[in-house]
C-alpha cells in the first residue's frame, strides 16, 4: 500500500495511515556504532574501521526485488519490482539477527519432501547488495528466499504502519494452557520454508511456527500462461505470500480467531487475508495505470479491453486481440492457472450482491469471498465517488469513454484508486483492534469497521462509513445486537458509568518497557476485581480473567493531536462439565475488548494538582461475548450446532477446534 | 435356523447381520401370510488398510442365505456403490443368477438416465484411479497404503488379487441390467414402490437420503479435482518421473546442509523453559521434526475427501411394520444426515434457531433397530442423532477391528467414544463380536464381548451371522 504524502487532497490526507512507531522507532536507533556485528555491512563496517572519522547513517531501507504478482506475468507493466524493506541485520537464510525482535523472521530452505536444504541467500554479500538483491529467477532457490523475506516483511511493515504499533507472533497466556505448554506454542521467531513440500498448497502451520509453501507440477492441459508439467512454486506468487503472512499476523493479534466456534470465524481469516493481498495490488503504480487505461477507468472489470479492438463478431486472430483478466482483482492467477482453471485462484468480487450466499456457503472460503467482495464493493464505491468529477470534466469536453483514456486523466484516476485503497487498507487493519476478543462475525467486523473509522474520522466526508454498511448489507450481513442500519447504531455502544482503571501506564511508540507491562497487568488484574467491573464488562463473577493481551495505540486524529488507546483483551473458560466426560464437550469462552484511553494533557494536569495518579485510563469501548443471558445461550447452541456440522463434536484432542490452513486450504 | 423359522412364521420379524469382514450384508425377513419375505441390504466387503479386513466368508454366507430365502428375495437395497457394500454380488454371480427378485432399489446417483449424473460418477472414478496410480508410484509408507484402501473400495478393483474376485463394476453392472428388474432410483423425497408381497406383509419404507441431486456435490467433486491437481492430467507421467526423485526443483549445486544456516535460524526450535539452553547450537532436527509433521499428504487428503463423497451417496431407508421402526444408514456422513435431520431443505436464518427437525427427532426417539452407519467410523453418526435416539433398540454394526484408521489420531474405525456412547443407549452387536463356523470354515470371535440382553426382543447367534428377532 502506497503511504506516499504528497500531493494530497487535504480531504484524503487527514485519513492517511499516520503512524509514529516506524518513524520513532527508527529514530531511536538512528546511527550505527562503530562496533557493530562483525558480517552486517561489510563494506562499510570495513570503511568504518579504515580509519573514517565520520560515521555513517544508519540506512533504513533496505531494496530487495520480487515479482510485482508472480513468475508468469513477465517482465512487464514492473511485475519485476524492489522492494523497499525496512532495514535489519540478517544473517544468511536471510534470518533476522535482533533475538529481541518479537515480529523477527528467519527463512530456512529445508524441503521436508526430499529432506534437504537449499543453499542460503546471503543478502549482505556485497555482489549481492550493489544490484539491490537478486535479480527475479526461478531456478535459484536464492531468489525466492529473497522474495519472501521481502514480502513478508513489507507485509508486516504495512500492519504496523496501520495498527500504530509493533506486531508480534503467536502468544498464549500461560494461565490458559500452563506455561509448559504455553512456552511450546508460543512464536517468537516465524519460521519461513519456501520449498517445504510438493503441493500445490501454501499454509501458515502453528506447530511448525510458520508458513510452509509447496511447490508443484502444473496440469498437463489447460495450463493457461505455463508450461505443461511446468514446476509452479507458490512462494514466488506475491499474492500467496501476503495472504499467509496476513493469516499468521492475524493469530498474532486474536488468537481465538483459529478456534472454530462459528461458520465465519475461518471465513473471516481467509476473507481477511484476501482483501490484504488484493489492496497490495492497488500499490503497483504500471499495472494500476495499465488497468485504468483498458478498462476506461472501470477499474471493477473483469476483463481489460484486448490490445488491439475486434470488429463486432469477429474471432481473435492475434493473441493481442484476446481480452485478458483484470490483474487488480484476481488473486495468484499462475497458481489457479496451473490448476486449469482458465483464471485466478480467487477474485475481489466473485459473489454478486446478494442476500442468500450468506445463508447457504459455508465453505471458508466460499464465505469468506462474501466478506471480500463486500469489503471491494465499497472500495469501488468511493473510489467511483472520488473520480466522479474527473469523468465528467472529461466528457464536457469532449471526451468518449470507450477510447483510451489520455495519460494525465488515467494518471489522476491511478492516483485515487491508489490512494483509496491505502485508505480502506489502513480501515481494515485498524478495525482489528476493535473486534471482539473471540468467535467473530462478519457484522461484529462491520462494527468494528464502522467504530473504528468513527473514532477516528467522526465527519466522514468521504461517506466511507455508508458506502461500508450499504455494501454489507446488500449481502445479508446484518450486525448483531445493533438498532437500526445507521452508522451511529452499528458502531458499537460508548461504555458509560465504569470507574477509571487506576495505575495504568501508556509507555510510547515502540511498546512496553518490562517494568510497563508488569504494572499494566497489575492494573488490570485489580480492575476486574471488582463485581461491579465484572458485571459491566459480562465477564462471570466466579471464573479467572485471563488477560491475553494489552497494547499501547498512537494515533493522530483528525484535528492532528496525537490519541493514545490502550486496547486489552481478556477472557474466560467456562470449565467442562464436571462428571468427567469429557468427550464430545467443546470449550465456551466468554471474551471481551476494551478499548482505554489515556486522558488528555488537561485532565493529567488537573489530576496532578489536587494529587491524585496520573497513571489513569478512562474505558471507551466494551465489546463483550458473555457466556450467560440469552446471548450466552445462543452462542452456544450456534457453536454446537456449527461443531456438529464440521464433525468435530466428537473427539477428545482439544487442538482440534483450532483451523488446520494445511487442510482448509486443500489448494489454498 | 429351523427354530428361526418358526418364529418368523410366529409373527416376529427379524434382521440379520452376516459376519464377512468390514462390509454390510443385511437381511431382513417379514413375515406374511404366504410365508417369509425377504430383503437384502447390502453385500460386500474390503481388505482395507490392514489387508485384513476380507475374511474370506461372503461366498459362504451368500450360499447360506440362499438356501435360507429359497432364491427368493422380494427386495434388494444397495446403498452405495463402496466395495464393502456391493462387492459381494458380482464376487457370487453364480448365485445370484438364480435369484427370483422383486425389486432394486439403489440411490439416485446410480440412475443412468440423467447424463450429469453419469459424467459426476465417471469423473469421480477418474479422480479414484488416478489417485491409486499416484499412491502406487509413491513411496509405500502407512498412508498410501490407506489411500490404496479406500480407492480399492471406491473402484472396487483390487490392486493385489483378493479371495474371491469381483469388482464394483460388474456387481453394478449385474444388479442393473441381469436381475430380471429394473432398479428404482431413490432420493429424499421419492416415494419408493414396494413389491405387493411386501405391502401384503404390512411393511411401509421412506426414503431419507440421500439428498436430492444439487449443486453443492458438484461443488465438492470440483474441489476434490482442484485439491488433488497435481496428480491428475497425466498419471503416467507422475509414476516415471516423479517416482525416480525428478521433482527436483533446483540442481545439485543449490542443495545444502544445515550447517550452511547460522545457527540463530534453528533459536525458535531450542528447547524452551529449561535453563542453560545453547544457542550456538543448531536445533536442526527439531526444526525438520516440525516441518515434517506439518506437512500432510495431499493425497491422503483427496482420498478422505473422495470416500466422503461416495458415503453422503447413501440411500438411507426407514423401514416400518407393526409400528416398529428400523434405520438403515448406509454410509451416510454428515450432509446426507443433516438433509432430512435439520430440514435443511431451506436455506436457514439463523444457525443458533437450527435444531433438529420434528420428523428427524420422531424417527430417531422411537427406533427399534439402527444399522451402524459406516462401520463405526467417527464421522457417519452425527452426536446430536445419537443424543435423539431413544433407549430401547438394537444397533448393530458390521466391522472388522483395525483394518482402517489409527487410535492415535482419533480416526480409528469403530471409533471407540462413537460406540460406547451407541453402547449406552442401544444393545450393540458387533460383527467381529462372535464365531464363524461355515463350510468348513472356522473363525474366533475378534472381540471378546458377550452379547447383550436387548429390553426387546432377543439376540441369537448363528454359523456366520447373529439375529435380532423382535
């Protein structure tokens, strides 16, 4: 996602992903010592050491190439692209150096298939650094290495530009699981193996803590752009790479997000990370322009106008007069290629609007394609809004849609989508914060969308929120517990009446200090003390509150002051029953989300002056899953009734309500 | 058996199970005023994984039951098309020649008048050959033998010669066109034909699966095809070049050791929580253990889905008379049950609102006799049908202990919860439950179990087949 400042409306430019972590972080750290690890630089460590009295800057980008989409759309439109990937120390493989880093990557090439390893990448060799990484290849295991390091930290880098904060992997509380277990499941450094098996199947894989992509023969007819029996590997699809990297970011954020207690739990980790990897394509400045100009500007087409125009009724006698798919809304089209599907693996609008898919698809990601096209719909809505007058300048003047459209004009429309699609990237992910802590929905999602974007835009002068809730709705997908369609009814209810959380500490941009957390935790666990708290907050009087996460949000509002939340999450087991079978029982958790905020300066000061703590958060926002009353209740029977229909009631291995990707994925 | 006699004619109806193996061979027999009348449910059987699960006996029973039915068989219900369940009739087509039969009832995916129909079969066995091709030239190891298995049972043709030969084809092909009767082609909804001497014996029947034809096992087959792609287009292919180690991506010169990776790339896979970790050691082989158990055969994985395919095919039937009530499930899995077991005819509001359906609920509280669906395995009998059905009837279920499935991961067949849940409601009768002596044939029981008391009606051991009269 292009999160480039210039030349912004200044409409647009107040809703732009503006965070400070990346920035302060950089900031921290700005200057290399003379001392640094021996292998890191070696050119200009050895410059260093010759004697240069000056230092020299630390860089904070680091350019890596890849292909824009994968191998088979050629070298053109900048399908071959670098990368501008933060800048870290890495040693071969490439693996991340810093063992503090939380969000740290490592690529080991073992191919479990044939039990070896592929020779490493080593990204610092100097031959390697001067030509901006390896040049796009598919037959040096280096260059893919290369990719998805690349791919993969970009990813992250756009998930904290837009959350505000540091993202980490896999975390379980060690009150829920004992901390045996809890230290086995925990990840710390993902682990990437590009070539791990023969499949045509790429999945993100708890146990082995990280993604495994698998490479395959494609068919032998019907292959569409490769070779019969042609070998397709799945990390070199920029596509398959984000969406991965997006499912495990994802379990990073809302574990419970991998327990099936819903049919749109799985849908919503697909369909989630189906709209991360199309909004990428948004980014690719050739293609969208490519796009914009053979669709006339209607980006939402399916097809492109071919190269070269067919008379009415005649066949193609060139391939160029062959209307080719639009790249921007189909996801790894070599991958379904190879599979002879004739297009892509999937499409930002596979579903028509209509109210009974939900209904009737419970494939996960049959229905998370609903979620997707929904979430596109008002993509294409505001970006159709935005360029409205630009279309109609155009035909007052003399313009006609069905010619090429001239380049300042398919620049300009190039320039909105782009930046439209940062917008609802940065939405989106934001949006994550202010979903429940477990079983979601897609219209707890459309609430979270909506709070979100209230918190932070309150006028919505884009229409953004209606165009959002229109799109859902038109598809069936109708928030629980909410009024009436209306944004000021869907997003969720302001908490009112709870008593400050006292002794909370906010800490800065780049996280938490361990000192921080202990007494954030300490905070916390003496807040939920309290029946009343409990009560308001639908958590039971009776079960420990596990709190498996809190962090630190820094966002800068609307009028340009900086907002700083602290989002927690906390939730309940409710135990089995107690006659000792335990088979055929699932877990029912009950789970909530606070959304904190620190009080402004004003407040602080007045706290400080008549000697109370300034160590105070204020709670905004509760959204609660009790496990009692009729919500409870309801719950549980969808959850049962949902377990039955997947057949995983039965059993005693308690894993086994977590999704397997390995298996939902059967071919991604 | 004299004595059996007797008691039929006495007005009591009884079903049999013939001990063959993991396969269904079912009787059941009517009494009316012009003497018995019978029925056969199923017959067939398959070796399995184990290569043990044929125990030689089908021919034997056959004879026996056509002594016992005089050649006479006023009804014939094939459920699906598995070899465990209809192997039997081309494996004795000698016999069943001279058969006398009133009439066929087979699931509506065998009809062969509605083209679709036959090009989804023809396809789905395409996708079983090359799948057993795929597991052929793979490395045998204990999943493809499984996956050999179940294509075996999905094609009927038997990659090793078993006792007694036959395949899915030619029993098809002989219950179709060589039986003197044309089948009758039945889903949820179709009011089947009984023959008059059934009608006369006051036998009723319904049709509960399986579900009509509909897109959604369309749907499915095109998944199958999709998740399995890489073993299709060109099988042969797959057996010379990939058996050989040629799906080589990268040459020689790429191929490396673990001591080419820093030894920071193995940190995530140390041992944690213990103190004194070293982290200039390589953890190599717990980082390959990881990947390695990650990795799942995709095979294995189309061949699950494959047999699941041919399961929800059942035709499940509910037989009634004299207001007693039996289910025969066939091998239906959870769609074919949910079909008439939800009403999900309709599309559904709100899933929490979804319970069980009135009729669904009224069949299962009041059943005298429930045929195991799918030999047991985990996922034939939905938890929520067994929570409905009542207390007082007679299950019974035809398997062979260990010839598919493991214990470790919870897919052993009979799965063990399954049974002893059926076991606290109903009189569960095994088939590998008691003795063989037939023919000269002499088997021990593989369980040891007693026989239970049912609340009504009475169990009875025979040579090779133990009854239910009730």
């Amino acid at each position: 996602m292009s999160m480039s400042k210039t030349g912004a409306k200044k409409k647009t430019n107040k809703r732009k992903a503006k965070s400070l972590a990346p920035r302060m972080a950089r900031a921290s750290r700005a200057v290399v010592p003379t001392t640094s690890p021996a292998g890191a630089l070696p050119v200009l460590t050895a410059r260093l050491r010759s004697g240069a009295a000056a230092e020299i800057e630390r860089p904070t980008v680091r350019p890596l190439k890849a292909y824009a989409f994968d191998p088979s759309q050629g070298r053109l439109l900048g399908n071959e692209m670098s990368i501008p990937v933060r800048y870290q120390d890495l040693e071969p493989g490439p693996v991340v150096r810093d063992p503090f880093a939380g969000n740290g990557v490592a690529v080991v090439d073992y191919d479990a298939t044939h039990d070896v390893y592929y020779t490493p990448v080593d990204l610092d060799d100097p031959r390697v650094l001067i030509r901006g990484g390896f040049d796009p290849i598919e037959s040096d295991p280096r260059f893919h290495q290369q990719m998805v390091y690349a791919v993969v930290t970009e990813t992250i880098q756009h998930f904290e530009a837009a959350l505000g904060r540091r993202i980490h992997w896999r975390r379980i509380p060690h009150e829920e699981v004992g901390r045996e277990e809890a230290n086995r499941q925990n990840i710390y450094t993902l682990t990437l193996f590009p070539h791990a098996m023969v499949d045509a199947n790429a999945y993100y894989s708890p146990r082995a803590h990280g993604i495994l992509f698998g490479y395959f023969r494609a068919n032998e007819s019907a292959q569409g752009r490769n070779l019969p029996g042609q070998l397709v590997y799945t990390c070199l699809s920029h596509d398959i790479v984000v969406h991965e990297t997006t499912h495990a970011i994802l379990d990073g954020i809302r574990r419970h997000f991998m327990e099936q207690t819903n049919p749109d739990v799985a849908a919503f980790h697909e369909g989630f990370a189906d709209i991360v990897a199309l909004f990428r394509h948004f980014s690719h400045s050739e293609v969208l322009l490519d796009t914009v100009q053979r669709t006339g500007g209607r980006l939402f087409d399916r097809s492109l106008a071919p190269a070269v125009q067919l008379e009415p009724g005649a066949a193609a006698a060139i391939s160029n007069q062959i209307a080719p798919g639009n790249p921007l809304v189909e996801l790894a089209q070599q991958f379904g290629e190879a599979q002879s599907r004739g297009h892509g693996l999937r499409s930002a609008l596979e579903t028509p609007p209509n109210s009974n898919d939900i209904l009737t698809k419970f494939e996960c990601h049959e229905r998370g394609a609903i979620l997707v096209a929904a979430i596109f719909d008002a993509y294409f809505t505001i970006y159709q809004r935005r360029t409205a007058d630009l279309f109609r300048v155009y035909r007052a003047g003399g313009g006609n849609l069905s010619q090429d459209l001239p380049l300042s004009l398919a620049q300009m429309l190039a320039t909105q989508a782009s930046r439209t699609a940062a917008l609802f990237f940065t939405v989106c992910v934001r949006a994550l914060d202010y979903c429940p802590a477990i079983d979601i929905t897609f219209g707890d999602y459309l609430r979270a969308l909506i709070t979100s974007d209230f918190d932070l835009h309150p006028t919505d002068e884009a229409g953004l929120r209606d165009a959002l809730m229109q799109a859902f709705r038109v598809r069936g997908i109708v928030p629980d517990g909410a009024d009436s369609f209306s944004d000021r009814a869907i997003a969720w209810p302001r908490a009112t009446g709870l008593p400050p959380v006292l002794g909370l500490v906010f800490g800065d941009p780049n996280g938490l200090t361990r000192d921080e957390q202990d007494a954030c935790k300490t905070a916390l666990v003496a807040y939920v003390q309290s029946p009343a708290v409990r009560d308001a907050l639908g958590l039971e009087p009776q079960l420990d509150v596990i709190i498996p996460s809190f962090h630190p949000v820094f966002r800068v509002e609307q009028d340009g002051s900086l907002r700083t939340d602290m989002v927690v999450q906390m939730f309940q087991n409710r135990p089995p029953p107690a006659d000792g079978e335990s088979e055929g029982t699932f877990p029912m958790r009950s789970g909530v989300t606070l959304v904190i905020s620190k009080p402004p300066l004003s407040e602080l000061r007045r706290r400080a002056i008549q000697g109370e703590s300034v160590h105070v958060g204020y709670v905004r926002y509760v959204i609660s899953k009790p496990l009692h009353g009729t919500a409870g209740e309801a719950r549980e029977q969808r959850q049962r009734h949902h377990l039955q229909r997947i057949g995983l009631l039965d059993g005693t291995d308690p894993q086994r309500f977590e999704i397997d990707f390995a298996i939902a994925h059967g071919g991604l | 058996m004299a004595q059996a006699k007797k008691r039929t004619s006495r007005g009591r109806l009884r079903v049999r199970m013939y001990r063959v193996g993991f396969g269904d061979f079912f009787l059941i027999t009517v009494p009316s005023a012009k003497g018995p009348q019978h029925i056969l449910v199923d017959c067939g059987v398959t070796k399995g994984k184990s290569g043990q699960g044929d125990i030689a006996t089908i021919k034997s029973a056959v004879r026996h039951m056509a002594r016992e039915t005089k050649y006479k068989l006023a009804l014939i219900v094939v459920t699906h098309r598995h070899q465990d369940h209809i192997v039997g009739f081309s494996r004795c087509a000698d016999e069943f020649a001279k058969f006398e039969v009133g009439a066929i009832w087979m699931p509506y995916w065998e009809t062969e008048y509605a083209a679709k129909v036959s090009k989804f079969q023809e396809e789905l066995e395409a996708v079983a050959f090359n799948l057993g091709v795929a597991a052929l030239a793979a490395n045998p190891n204990e999943l493809t033998q499984e996956i050999l298995g179940i294509v075996e049972n999905a094609t009927g043709v038997s990659a090793t010669e078993g006792p007694g030969g036959g395949s899915n084809a030619k029993s098809l092909d002989l219950l179709k066109t060589q039986l003197g009767v044309k089948p009758q082609y039945l889903a949820k909804g179709d009011r089947p034909k009984l023959p008059p001497a059934l009608v006369a014996a006051g036998l009723g029947a319904d049709v509960l699966g399986p579900p009509p034809e509909d897109d959604f096992a369309f749907l499915k087959l095109m998944d199958l095809k999709k998740g399995s792609g890489q073993y299709f287009g060109n099988a042969s292919a797959i057996s010379k070049a990939d058996k050989a180690g040629r799906l080589r991506p990268f040459g020689p010169e790429f191929i490396a050791k673990a001591t080419d990776y820093p030894p920071r790339a193995f940190n995530e896979f140390a041992p944690r929580g213990v103190e004194g970790t070293d982290y200039k050691q390589r953890y190599a082989e717990q980082l390959e253990q990881a990947a390695r158990a990650a990795t799942p055969d995709a095979m294995f994985r189309a061949a699950k889905a494959l047999d699941a395919l041919l399961n929800n095919q059942s035709l499940v039937v509910l037989f009634t008379w004299n207001d007693k009530k039996l289910l025969f499930a066939g091998d239906a899995q959870a769609g074919n049950w949910e079909y008439w077991l939800y009403d999900l005819d309709k599309p559904i509001k709100d899933p929490s609102e979804e319970t069980l359906g009135d009729d669904g609920k009224d069949i299962l509280s009041s059943l005298d006799f429930y045929k195991v669906g799918h030999h047991g395995s985990t996922n034939a009998t939905p938890r929520a049908a067994v929570e409905a059905m009542g207390n007082e009837f007679v299950s019974m279920c035809s398997v062979e202990e260990g010839v598919f499935g493991k214990k470790e991961n919870e897919s052993e067949v009979p799965r063990t919860p399954l049974l002893t849940a059926l076991g606290k409601k109903s009189t569960l009768v095994r088939s590998d439950q008691f003795p063989v002596a037939v023919e000269g044939i002499k088997l021990p029981a593989a369980v040891r179990r007693k026989i239970g008391k049912p609340k009504r009606g009475k169990l009875v051991v025979g040579s090779c087949f133990v009854d239910y009269l009730l």
